[in-house]
C-alpha cells in the first residue's frame, strides 16, 4: 500500500465550506499570517471571524484525491488579516479523542 505519487511541493487546496475552528490546550498548532491577495480580501469581506475554511493537501489521503484537512484558514477576530492555522493531520477526528 503505497501512496500516490505527488510533487515535492505540496498543492493546498481549501474547501469553502463554513466549520468551527478546533483548539484545544496544551496541544502545538501553527499559525501563519496570509499575504494581502483577493483570497484573503474575500474572506474577510464576509466578516465571519468565528468560522474557517479547512485546508487539505491533495493526495495525501489513500482513498480520496482531497485526503484529510492538515488546518484551516481564519479571518482574525479584528478582521485585519486571513491566518492559517496548521493542525495535526486529521484533526477534526483526533481532537475530540483527546
């Protein structure tokens, strides 16, 4: 059982479905600040800061094109700016078992 192949460069994809954003204490995340482009002016035009858009690495599921969401992207509660927040692989499924 082998995974597809794919470039060294990951393709992020991101679903424009509205979900809850996930944290949970003491455990690690990432957060990075998106670059001005009219991705992050659409999202925050829609000023929904406590919404996010989930991010997914393409192949890297075994079953799916799409695979499992690594994060998700979310205005600030300020609406200044778009972060990525980078999560454990298939977060949605794993925080809840902590």
């Amino acid at each position: 059982p082998f995974q597809p192949p794919r470039t060294a460069h990951p393709v992020v994809r991101f679903s424009c479905v509205d979900c809850e954003p996930m944290v949970i204490d003491k455990l690690p995340f990432d957060k990075y600040e998106l670059e001005p482009s009219p991705l992050t002016q659409y999202i925050l035009e829609r000023k929904s800061p406590h919404t996010c858009w989930q991010v997914f690495v393409s192949s890297s599921g075994k079953y799916s094109e799409l695979g499992h969401p690594f994060g998700y992207l979310k205005a600030s509660t300020t609406l200044t700016c778009v972060n990525l927040f980078v999560m454990p692989y298939n977060y949605p499924v794993l925080l809840p078992l902590l």
